[in-house]
C-alpha cells in the first residue's frame, strides 16, 4: 500500500493559471501540467536560492523529497520550453500560508524564514546552533523580509 503523500505548505497564492509561447494561439498548443507546490519548489531554490534543505523545511517535506519535487518542476519547465508547449499551474497536495516567521541565528547571524504551522526549527540553518530567536516583522531590519 502507497503511504499518503504529505501536504506540502505552499507560501505563495498565485492566480497564475498559464504560461505559453507567445503567437500561437492556447488551442493550438500541448500543454504540460506544473502543480502548484512544484511552482514552489522552483520559488524557493532557483528564485530565493534555498538549499534544498531549506526549501524543504519551508514546504514541510524532507530535502530529499523536496529534490525529487524540484527535480520533476525542472523536467516540466524545460520540456515546456523545448518544445514550445503551454504550461498550466493547477492542483497538488498543498495548504497555502503567506506569512511567514523570522528568524535570526544568535551564533553565527543567519537569518531566515519559516512558515507557519511547521513548529519550531531544530537548529541554525547556517550553523546549526539552537541559539536562534524569532523576529517579528517590525524589528526585522533587513530587505530580504519585507
């Protein structure tokens, strides 16, 4: 028996229905399926440039699912644009949250997010201390959380 798959949380609420190659009508054009915690694998790796480890804390998976996720979102995005087809965001296994928590690393500085509802990290991304705080928003002083 196939163990259920995990809800993975999704930090973005995207409208975004389609992408296509531009003067050819939707009709004429395959289309390759991109689920939506996929779009967020791709978010988080190659836009917010996460390792994988990260990522996967955020989408509350393991890095290792999380890599095969983002693996598969790639093998979609690229076929896609290889062979000129559409490419529809719909469906998958997630929840959404938009707010994320802040944290910051006492030890070494490293500061970085989670969503909401994944409890409390283990430890420090960067070093993996458990000398970390949370920061809310209106303390945060840096870009990167605003």
């Amino acid at each position: 028996m196939v163990r259920p798959k995990k809800e993975r949380v999704v930090g973005v609420s995207t409208s975004l229905s389609y992408f296509k190659p531009g003067g050819i009508p939707l009709w004429q054009l395959e289309e390759t399926l991109l689920t939506v915690d996929e779009l967020e694998s791709l978010r988080l790796c190659d836009l917010e440039q996460l390792s994988h480890e990260e990522a996967g804390r955020c989408m509350n998976v393991s890095r290792a699912t999380l890599g095969r996720i983002v693996r598969e979102a790639r093998r979609k995005v690229a076929d896609a644009l290889v062979h000129a087809k559409a490419l529809r965001v719909e469906g998958g296994n997630y929840r959404i949250t938009e707010e994320m928590r802040l944290f910051v690393c006492s030890d070494c500085g490293k500061r970085w997010v989670e969503p909401y509802g994944t409890g409390r990290p283990d430890g420090c991304p960067g070093c993996g201390s458990i000398q970390f705080h949370r920061v809310w928003k209106e303390e945060a002083e840096f870009p990167e959380f605003e």
